[in-house]
C-alpha cells in the first residue's frame, strides 16, 4: 500500500523519497526557511494497529531526550496525525551499509575510529534511560563529520522493554540481535546494544554477518540462541578480534561496558602512533561521500510558496503520490552544479532540468496567438515535477 497522496507536512515540504524501512518511508523534506530535514512517514496500513501507533509515538518522545552530535537531531513530529510522520535532523552521507555494499570493507583503524565515535553516540542513548535495540549497518550514517545514529523506532525506555512488543514478536533486525533478545527475556539491558554495535562492527571489517551460514530466518534465530554456536570471526583482522568477540559473547554479562568498548577500539585505532584527530579526519575523507548530498532545489528558493499557486486554470489534481517507484518517477534533485545524484538512502535517475520559457515576443502590428492554456499547462506540469 502506498503512503497518502501529499507534498506537504506540517511545515515541510517533500522533495524525494530517501528510502524506507519497516515502519515506513523516508523523504528528503525542506522547511519555511529552507532547512533540511528527513520526515519519516508511518505506512498506512500500519496505523489501524494500536501497538504500532504507540510504538511510533514512543519514538518521538525518546528523541526528544537524546542529543549529541552522534545522533540525528529531532526537528518535529505528529505522530497521531493522519499521516504520522516524524522529521529529524537531515545527515548527508551514506549509510553504513550502502558504503560497505558499494565500496567494500573498511580498515581496522577506521572502523575502531567509526566504533568509537559510535559509542559515544549509545553513550548518549542510555544516559536518557533509552536502548536503541535497532542498532545495524543501515542505521548509520557516514556523515560530513563521522557516523550519526538514526531510527529509534524500536526504542524502549530501560525497564519496560517489552511493553511495546506483542507476545511472540522478534523485534528488531533478526542478523543484529543479541541471544538475549532471540530467547525473549524480559530483562534486556545495555549489553544488548554493545552486541549490536559488536556486529555491526564486524560487518563494516569484512561485508559478513555473524551467521552467514543460516538458510532461513529459523535456523538464524536456533544458531544465535545457541551458546554452543559461536559467530563467524574468521575473516576479522587479529587486532579488532578479542574485542569484538568480548562484545558478541552470549552471556550478556559477560561483554563489556561502553567506557571500556571505546578505550580499546581508540587504542586500536592509534596504535600506530597517530594522533586521534589525525585517525579521525582520515576516516571522515575516506568515508563521507559528498555526491550523497541532497541541496534544496532551486525551484525552492521559497519553500513557502507553494508552486502550484501560480497556475492558473487547468485540469486534475494538486497532489501527486511521493511514494511511487523510482521505475515511475525521478527521485533525484538538482545539485548546484545542475546535475542529478541519488541521495543518501535511494537510488535516483538524472531529471530534465530544461524549463518551459515564454514564447518570444510578436512584432507591433500583429495579433499575439492566444497561448496562454499552453504556458498555464506547462507552468503546471513543470511545477508538479520539479518539486518530487
């Protein structure tokens, strides 16, 4: 089922769709005053259920106690408008699992300089009593100024991990998911985030999953439940092994704390001598990439004028379906250099940005032909596509 029919909503107007995930769509929105934001929009199908609904408002209560420059700032939210959407900070970059996909595994020097400013990040989330639960590759971004946490739509406040969680439902990312999390104990704690970060972490070294030999999503969940099946560490560098297999242990009380996590991955990622904000700026040049970056179209110059208000006359609808494939729309937006790219979560294919001009002026004397349906309709169609 696709979302509803809109361009706008509350303040923002959508620009493209960025990606989406299991609650709902992402889209590139752009403010009154031209700010960038992502507005997340729940799936309409998903609303008639209550659990949901709740889940979702449960997110945006829990960013607005999170800050920090490692998660994704919040900016608005109506999560029980019709429909519920949520808009945070806008990240440039690619996700963490675009980056590996793309272009391969990182350096171990890298990944303990992206693991440690990670930690930072999870240090933040529980300080406000919050677990993430949802922590994976595509869940973080590789922004201008190192990796951003994002999507806290399975996060729960500490102490009432379950309240949210229908009887028998795994909730979360079945290839990120602590054994204590597989098994459905109640009490879930911290160390459930330093395993999901542990295996993220492996999957930035070495493009795997810990279970890669797991057929179906039964026999994945058997083999994590299992303390007699350990994860797949072969192809982990030497240096990053004992931690991360500290990190993935089966008794959660058996990993180690947040404060100890990024002690060693910094030790790991210096241990050449080289200064941390020296591994820092190598990282972020290796791993941002500048071509994800969205810019707000110059068709937007003012977001507050809606495009459609210049037409005059004309047939059909105003709204038109953000949510259609990319195979029936383009989803890319201009850059300043007048080229097309893809965003941070989504493919896109390069747009006509040729404009429909006024027809050229007619020698005194003679009779202008009456054109002005024509430019109304051009006006129209163009102002319909250049927005989405």
């Amino acid at each position: 089922m696709t979302l509803p029919m809109v361009r706008r909503l509350g303040d923002y107007q959508l620009v493209s769709r960025l990606g989406h995930g299991g609650m709902g769509e992402v889209y590139f929105g752009v403010s009154p005053t031209a700010d960038r934001v992502a507005v997340k929009v729940i799936r309409p199908h998903l609303l008639g259920n209550p659990t949901v609904r709740q889940r979702f408002a449960a997110e945006v209560e829990n960013l607005r106690l999170v800050f920090g420059t490692r998660v994704a700032r919040f900016e608005g939210a109506d999560p029980f408008g019709e429909p519920a959407w949520l808009a945070v900070e806008y990240v440039p970059g690619l996700t963490l699992a675009q980056y590996v996909e793309r272009r391969g595994p990182l350096p171990p020097d890298v990944v303990a300089m992206v693991g440690a400013m990670l930690v930072d990040g999870l240090d933040r989330v529980h300080q406000a009593g919050l677990l993430h639960r949802d922590l994976k590759p595509s869940n973080i971004i590789l922004g201008r100024d190192g990796p951003v946490l994002i999507d806290f739509g399975l996060a729960v406040l500490a102490g009432r991990d379950s309240y949210l969680t229908d009887p028998g439902q795994v909730v979360g990312t079945p290839d990120y998911l602590a054994p204590e999390r597989v098994r459905g104990e109640e009490e879930i704690g911290r160390a459930s985030d330093v395993y999901g970060l542990g295996a993220t972490l492996v999957f930035a070294l070495t493009g795997q999953k810990l279970y890669p030999r797991a057929k179906s999503l039964h026999a994945l969940l058997l083999q994590i439940a299992d303390p007699a099946v350990l994860p797949e560490l072969s192809a982990v560098p030497a240096e990053m092994a004992p931690m991360l297999g500290a990190m993935l242990a089966h008794d959660a009380s058996a990993r180690p704390g947040l404060s100890a996590v990024r002690e060693r991955l910094l030790a790991i990622a210096t241990a050449d001598g080289t200064p941390v904000a020296e591994v820092r700026r190598r990282m972020t040049d290796l791993t941002f990439d500048s071509t994800a970056e969205l810019v707000v179209p110059a068709e937007l110059d003012d977001p507050l004028r809606d495009p459609e208000e210049t037409v005059r006359g004309g047939g059909g609808s105003t709204d038109e379906d953000v949510s259609a494939p990319a195979s029936e729309r383009s989803e890319s937006v201009p850059r300043s250099d007048g080229h097309a790219h893809d965003g941070h979560a989504a493919d896109g294919q390069a747009g006509d940005d040729r404009r429909p001009t006024e027809p050229d002026r007619e020698p005194p004397g003679r009779a202008r032909p009456d054109v002005d349906w024509l430019i109304d309709r051009l006006r129209q169609q163009y102002a319909r596509r250049a927005t989405l």
